[in-house]
C-alpha cells in the first residue's frame, strides 16, 4: 500500500475519538460468517444474501429479532448504542472488535485459508483490532493485522533427488512464487489489514481497500478469490447488500488492484543439471496489476437458487500501455490458440462460473463452481472439450435437527480439484495458478489468491459438528493431493503409485461463546503419505515404501466484542 494512504489510515486512528452500524464481517474470523450463514439455512438470516460475494456487510434488518437481542454476537458487532452516536446522529465511532489468532505446526509448513499468516513451522501469531467510523454515506475502517512467526527450517523438497525430477519440479516454480519458506529466519510484517475507506449510496459502494474478498459459494476453497493469501490494496465498486429488482436479486462488485511479489527464492535456487540453471530469475522489481469482476443474481421465480460468473485478470505494470490492459476483463480477445497474439498471451487470466441454492429454513445446501484458466477461448472450443484448463468445487451442508431447542447435527462436505486430466495441459505445464509470461503465477505476497493447496491439488473435505446457537465442536477429515500434474508429468511413466504426495488430516474443532468473547480452536493430525513425492530405492529390498511423514498443528482463536 502506498505511503499516503497508509499515513491517511493512521491519522485517523489517532485523531478520531474511541467510542464504543455495521462493518464488514471479517474473512479471517471465519466462525462468524459460519454462524451466519447457518442461521439462513434455519430460516434467521436474510434469505437474499447470496455468500457468492464476502466479506458480508449484514445491517440488523438483515437479521431475526432473536439474533438482535441485548447481549447477541450480531447485537454487538452490528447494533447502535446512543453512547456511540455523536453530532445529531450523523457521526458513528466505534472500536473493531480485538482479534487474536494462533497457530503451531510441529514438522514443517501447513494451513491454508489464513490471510496474513504464512507457511511456517513453529509458531505464529496474528493480532488485529481497530476503529470503525461512519459519516454519512462515508466509512472508514481501520483494521491492521500485525503477524510474526518463528518460521524455523525444515525439509522441504529433498536435495538429494533425481535432478531430473528437480529440474521438472522448478517448471511449476519458474512460474509461480509459491515460496517453500519465507526467509530463513523469524517472520513480521505489519499489513494494512481489513482496512478500507468506502462511500455509499442506496445499497452500493465504491472506494479503496485491502480486505480480504472472497468470490464463488465455497466455504473450504473458492477457485478465485480467497483468504488464503493477505489482502491486496485494490479499488472497488460493489454492492453493499443485494440489489431488488423486477426481475430478481443482484449482487457484485468490481476491483482493480495491486499484486505484491514475495521476494523469498525457491528452495535450491543455484541447482544447475547438465549445464542447466534450474531457477529463472522472475520480474521482482515490477508489481502486477489486477482486474476482476463478479456478478451475483437470483432469479425471482426460483427461491433460493443463485447463480453468477467470475473473471480475473493480471498482468505486469511496466507491460500496461493501453485502457484495455486496465480493464482487461470485458476484452478476452478470443481466438485459436495456434495464432500467436503478445497481447493476450502476457495476460494471466481465469473466469468461473457458479451457482448455489439452498432451503431457506429447510437446512440444506448445495453449490458448485466451475473455472477456465484463460479467457481466450472460443465457445465452440469451451462446448468440444471443456475438461481442458478446468477446475471446479462442489459441496453441500445440511442441518439435522435435535430435540434441544436451536441444536443441530451439520454435515458437510466439499471437493475441490485444480489438477488437469487433459494431457496437454500436463505435458506443457499449464497448471491452475502459474503462468509461462507472468511468471509469479496467481500470487500475492507468496501466496495463492484461490484455492490454497496450490496448482494441481486435488481436496476431498468432510464434516460431522454438534451445533447449538453460536457454539460448535465437531470433526473433519480432508484428502489433500498435491501439484497431481507434476506427479503426472514426472512419475507417471513408472505406475508407480508411491510416487503421490498426499495428505490426510483428521481434525478436531469447537467454536465457543463465553459472554464477550469468541473462541474457535482446531486440532488436526497431518499424516503425509510419500512427502514431497520422496522416494529411495533400496537395492537388497523389493519394495520400499514411500516417505511418510507425520505433523501436528494447533490453532487457537479469540476475538473480543464490545458492548
């Protein structure tokens, strides 16, 4: 973020009065937008908000009576207090709510969908908190995120491989910045946050902001927008709430931004095989300019259906040279592939398609969202072989009821796959998240903007909770296969299936009310199956298994609401 604009955020800080209505629900607490978005499928929570387009910005109207009342979560985060209400009730200050999170892995790096956090072993510790004010049409919210963590080495892709197979593995490399580790020594940075300065007007809203956005229906991975990675300073047109009209709802929102490199180099970066250096060096010194459009609607005559698309865009700045690089995502400049266009080929582009419908008060739901890396195909290409360049989610929740008043069983479950079936995209590295001209991949800060596990991941994710009210404590199992297309590309030709870097994760998770404070805590088993895609051959045995690993991770949450 600039430094003026980083100045204007603190000035107001220190100049406006701390007084103890509605700012936007925060992605990286997501047991809030979890609790909302339950309270819909039990018939609580506007049935119009579509969750295709987050962070939500919920009014009190939005909510049920039971859910406003004296003492509710959404009574603090979202109620007037005559206390807070300054200059005949047009001036409203009041403080964020204060919000700690932690996180410990024990072997080595993992965890996806944690915004400032980053891939580390050992500790790491968030810390936000802030000032909400609003005048008018006008909002500031000033929410900083300070995170340090012990990011203490550990053994990523082993040295002592085939160089063959290191020098397959630095094609995905060269084209992304998806750093192993972030430096090596202990981690801080201080980031602007879930900070924004926006004007609004009958429903919609336009300004600048470095929140954090998620597009799509997902609640585990969205193939575009995510909190995987730390929010980027971006401009935004968008709608506040959903949009009435004659013929249904509409939601969306419209961004330019500004994508930061991480600066940190891949692992073994000077390897050189058979006079071949195994690292190209990428464009560090130029930042990348980002464009995107989402559009949410629901159709009128279909209750609870909603349906909408997605388009993303990015390219280097000191490549921008006309109005259509700016706003890229209205010209895709179609074409066959085989007819060279530098245009269009130093643009990294995706779009996606999604829907979701769920019963309003009939607790259930189920979504799904289908992505296209490039923008440049033409239709009857897209209608001939749609698995080419593709990559979509799926899942669905639904709520059984209990005895016990407002008590429920939830399960749910999502997949989620970024790895190619169609063998020329394999075999010319075209993976979901690199690129061959904008060779930091689909990237901020080193980290994936979409979904977390990377290019070529496949996710199957599953959930069985207790719910009453706010508080939940349940168990999760996910299957996480790694970069699929590397395995392909690289150990295919040996069936070997050892070869597979896998993951499987069962966790244990509880959100929990306790007066003013919100707690939410994980506890998760990583036992990695053929780490790294590790393995040694040992000539007096016939068969070796591959290398298996095991980690812990604990995560502990807590945020604190004023009254």
């Amino acid at each position: 973020m600039p430094f003026r604009i980083k100045a204007i955020f603190f000035l107001l800080l220190a100049t406006l009065p701390i007084a103890a209505l509605a700012q936007t629900a925060n992605l990286n607490a997501p047991f809030l937008e979890d609790y909302l978005r339950r309270q819909q499928l039990i018939g609580k929570f506007d049935k119009h908000f579509s969750f295709n387009l987050r962070p939500l910005t919920p009014n009190m109207d939005d909510l049920d009576e039971a859910l406003t009342k004296n003492g509710s979560i959404y009574g603090k985060l979202y109620g007037y207090n005559d206390r807070q209400v300054f200059d005949n009730g047009k001036l409203v200050v009041k403080p964020m709510p204060i919000f700690f999170k932690s996180q410990f892995n024990s072997k080595y790096a993992f965890g996806i969908n944690d915004g400032a956090m980053i891939p580390n072993k050992g500790l790491q510790v968030l810390l936000s908190g802030g000032v909400y004010l609003k005048y008018g049409g006008l909002t500031v919210q000033f929410q900083p995120e300070l995170i340090s963590a012990q990011n203490k080495d550990f053994i990523g892709f082993p040295d002592k491989t085939n160089g063959y197979h290191y020098m397959d593995y630095y094609e995905w490399l060269n084209t992304s910045d998806i750093p192993e580790r972030f430096g090596t020594g202990s981690y801080t940075k201080f980031l602007p946050g879930q900070s924004s300065i926006k004007y609004s007007y009958r429903g919609f809203s336009a300004g600048i902001s470095t929140e954090n956005i998620w597009w799509g229906p997902g609640k585990r991975n969205s193939l575009l927008m995510s909190n995987n990675a730390p929010g980027f300073f971006h401009a935004t047109i968008e709608t506040k709430k959903p949009i009435k009209t004659n013929i249904g709802h509409f939601e969306g929102q419209l961004i330019s931004g500004r994508l930061q490199n991480s600066g940190y180099l891949p692992p073994n970066a000077g390897l050189i095989y058979k006079n071949t250096p195994a690292y190209i060096p990428k464009r560090d010194e130029d930042w990348r300019y980002l464009s995107g459009i989402t559009v949410s609607y629901q159709p009128k005559w279909v209750p609870g259906l909603s349906v909408g698309y997605s388009s993303v865009s990015q390219m280097y700045h000191n490549d921008m040279d006309s109005f259509g690089d700016y706003l890229p995502i209205f010209n895709g400049e179609k074409g066959p592939k085989n007819i060279e266009n530098p245009d269009r080929d130093q643009r990294n582009q995706f779009s996606s398609g999604y829907f979701r419908w769920m019963s309003h008060g009939g607790l259930f739901e189920f979504y799904g969202e289908y992505g296209s890396n490039g923008n440049s195909r033409q239709l009857r290409d897209f209608l001939v072989n749609p698995d080419l360049n593709r990559a979509f989610t799926f899942g669905f929740s639904n709520l059984i009821p209990l005895r016990k008043e407002d008590a429920y069983i939830q399960i749910s479950s999502e997949m989620t796959q970024t790895g190619q079936t169609v063998r020329d995209a394999i075999i010319s590295y075209n993976s979901w998240y690199t690129h061959p001209y904008v060779r930091h991949g689909y990237t901020h800060l080193g980290q994936v903007l979409g979904a977390g596990n990377g290019p070529g991941s496949n996710v199957i994710f599953v959930e069985a909770s207790y719910v009453h009210n706010y508080n939940k404590i349940g168990l999760q199992v996910e299957r996480i296969v790694y970069n699929n297309d590397y395995y392909y590309k690289t150990y295919e030709i040996i069936k070997d299936w050892r070869r597979k870097y896998i993951d499987l994760t069962p966790s244990l998770v509880a959100d929990w009310k306790l007066d003013n404070f919100l707690l939410s805590g994980k506890l998760q088993y990583i036992h990695t199956l053929n780490y790294k895609w590790y393995l040694e051959n040992s000539p007096s045995q016939y068969f070796v298994a591959g290398w298996d690993r095991t980690n812990f991770l604990a995560q502990v949450s807590l945020m604190y609401l004023f009254e």
